[in-house]
C-alpha cells in the first residue's frame, strides 16, 4: 500500500531508499521484501582461503536479474562478487572464497536488483579471518 502511494506521489525508488520494506506490498509469497539474503546470515566466522556458498532469495517476479557485492566497513568497502547479473531463474546461490583483504569483523553481503539498484537486500554482520 505503501509503495503505491509512493508511486502516486512520484516517489517511486526513492521510497524504498528511505523507508524499506514499509514501501513494499505484500506480494503474494509471505514476504514483503523483494530480495533476502539468507546466507551469510549473521554471526558466521568464514576462514580466507576457504570457499562459501552465498545464497538468496528473490520474493518478486519484477526482479529479473541480481549483482552481489561484498561490503566492509559500513559499505566504505564494496567490491563487486559476481563477474556480471545473475538470472534468479537459473540460481539463487554462488560460491565464492574470501581473500585476506577482506579480513575484517563487519562483513556483509548486498544481493540488489541488477537493473534498480534502490532495491536490495543486506545479510546481517559476519566475519572473515586469516
């Protein structure tokens, strides 16, 4: 209901930027969000050198393609993880190992609408060590 309002104002986006869920309507899954990371979650330890499955849902048909970023230090650090868009059709997960740069104890994982990066998903704090 929200996001239709916002949509009705010209807000479009830019709602969602602001305010998350609270601008999605339920679209028919039992999930008002669009993308969910559902691992990493939070709390994990993940060792550099050692290869991890990220892994995600997509709770909106509008969502035709994914990109997954690494983020570190309140997203200050953001490197791209997938080499291009991923089509939610063919997959909801990719491995991937992290390097020692990546060290650190406020990692997370953005998984974003490839063409509307405005909406997308962050899992909770994680850590990668040596």
């Amino acid at each position: 209901m929200v996001r239709r309002i916002a949509a009705i104002l010209g807000l479009g986006s830019l709602c969602f930027v602001l305010m998350g869920s609270l601008c999605n309507d339920d679209n028919g899954n039992g999930n008002d969000d669009p993308l969910e990371v559902t691992n990493p979650s939070g709390g994990e330890s993940w060792d550099v050198g050692t290869e991890y499955t990220v892994r995600w849902k997509v709770n909106d048909d509008n969502v035709s393609a994914v990109g997954v970023r690494f983020l570190k230090e309140d997203g200050i650090v953001s490197e791209e993880l997938a080499s291009g868009s991923i089509d939610p059709a063919d997959s909801t997960s990719m491995k991937w190992t992290p390097t020692a740069d990546q060290v650190g104890t406020d990692c997370q994982i953005k998984v974003y609408d490839y063409t509307d990066d405005a909406v997308f998903a962050v899992s909770g704090e994680f850590t990668v060590k040596q």
